[in-house]
C-alpha cells in the first residue's frame, strides 16, 4: 500500500475515533469558566465523607488562576481516620451539575498541579487522591429517591496512588463502573474499569465519560485516543438513580490507619472547556 494511502487511512482513525463518541447526542459547551463567578444556574457545590468529620479536611474552590486565564481549580486535602486500621475513609469536595438528569456524557480538560496521597503501612488498601469526573446514570432494580442502593456509578479520573511505584510526578488515567450496595453509595461492586495511561502533574489531558445506553456500555476516552468500554448486560437501566448527582471533583479515598504517620490525600486540580451532550445544556 502507498504511503499516502496508509497516512490517510491513519487520519480517518484517528479523526472518526474522537468523533463517533459524539454521534451518540452532539457535546456542546456547557463552561468555560470566564465568568467572575461560578454559575449558580449550571452548578452546586456537593461535599461528602464517610465517616463524617473522620480526620479533618481542608477545601477551596476558586475559579480564577491567573489574570489571564480562567478555570475552575479545586483543591482538596483530607487524613485518614487514626480510630482504626481497616478499610478506607471517604472525601469528596465535588462541584455538581444543577440537571444532573439530563446528562449523559461530560468531557473536560483536566490538570493536576500538586497531589500528594500516602497510605499506611499496616492497611493493605492504598490511598488514592483523585481529579475526578463523576456520575449516578441508572438504578438497576426500582428507584427509590435519595437511596443509592443499587444504583450505577461511573467515573474517570487523574489519579495518584499511595502504593504506586511509579515517578512522583507520573499520574494514572482510570476508568470505572461501579454498582452501589448501600444508601450512601458507600459499599459497591466493580463492573468493570481499567486504565487510560498516564500522564504528569501540571499536563492537560481530556477526558470523556460517556453512557451509551442504547449498547448498555459505558465509553471512557482520553484525549484523541482509542476509547474504553465497561458493559453492563444484564443489569436493567429502566429505573433513574435514587441519587441525582453529576459532578466535577477532588475526591480522595483514604486508607484507614491507627499508626503514625497519619495517611493524607490532596490534589490541587483545575477543570476547564466542560461539554456534555446537546439535550442538557440549561
């Protein structure tokens, strides 16, 4: 085959992978943070831990980085429950959308400017301190409003681990899908998830969480690259999630530790160019 045949056959790849994602529903621009202010028509702020007030957590959401550019940062910082050496603790500083129903798909550019996640020695579970993208899509049984029992779960995210051995400026890309066991959403089953490769702190990537629900998969994308799928046959996706809730986030999962040094999560993220599909733009 003639070289310019295989470099136009690459194009086509290479452009119809970042585009078929899109032939779901059209992703429009939902932000871009040039405003003063966040909007309180498009967003809401969302926090939640588990156990409550288990460490001590320090947050801070500013929309502004510089005089000339403008994203939204997030900045969270939390430390393990010291009660026990079991488990994990949850934190998460989230900035929700405000039609989280009518989302199917979000895609924004995502930096990770400082993180630091460090685990406990005696805790087989690392700490993972996370840039987050996250949402509830469907109930699998029957919907039951404000419990999250049995709802599904997505998220892709930028994330460090505490057992990682990679650089500390090398970061992981992950995707899952998760089923909820228990109101709060705290217990849960993996359906599936994997990684998107990696990327170093202070880089842009793009990423996309998608639900196909027409194909009962899942679609995870970073950047122009070739895209990841989760299924979830078998499960009905009848039913709306029992928790409304589609956010942007600095979540942190933390393992639990008796034992000095106490385990910490931050991440100083910043979030810009936010799509989501046509139909739930305000």
């Amino acid at each position: 085959m003639k070289p310019r045949v295989l470099q136009f056959l690459a194009f086509v790849l290479v452009l119809g992978t970042w585009g078929f994602a899109e032939a779901l529903e059209p992703l429009k621009l939902y932000d871009n943070f040039e405003q003063p202010l966040i909007n309180p028509a498009k967003w809401f702020g969302s926090q939640f831990e588990a156990p409550n007030r288990f460490g001590g957590s320090f947050r801070e959401l500013i929309r502004k980085t510089t005089q000339e550019e403008h994203h939204l940062r997030l900045l969270g910082r939390a430390y393990s429950d010291n009660g026990l050496t079991d488990g994990i603790s949850l934190s998460l500083f989230r900035l929700g959308f405000t039609r989280p129903d009518t989302i199917t798909a979000i895609r924004s550019r995502v930096q990770v400017r400082n993180v630091d996640s460090t685990g406990c020695a005696l805790n087989p579970l690392p700490t993972l301190a996370t840039a987050q993208i996250f949402g509830f899509f469907f109930n699998t049984t029957a919907t039951v409003p404000g419990d999250g029992t049995n709802d599904v779960i997505a998220n892709v995210q930028v994330q460090r681990r505490s057992d990682s051995i990679d650089p500390p400026d090398i970061l992981e890309i992950s995707y899952s899908v998760n089923l909820c066991l228990d109101r709060d959403c705290v217990g849960i089953t993996t359906l599936g998830g994997g990684i998107l490769g990696t990327v170093k702190t202070g880089e842009w990537v793009r990423l996309l969480l998608q639900w196909d629900r027409n194909q009962d998969r899942f679609i995870f994308q970073r950047d122009r690259e070739q895209p990841a799928f989760v299924s979830y046959t078998g499960f009905s996706d009848a039913a709306p999630p029992g928790i409304q809730l589609k956010t942007l986030g600095a979540d942190h999962f933390i393992a639990n530790c008796a034992t000095n040094p106490t385990p910490v999560g931050m991440v100083d993220a910043i979030f810009d160019n936010v799509f989501v599909n046509q139909s739930a733009l305000p």
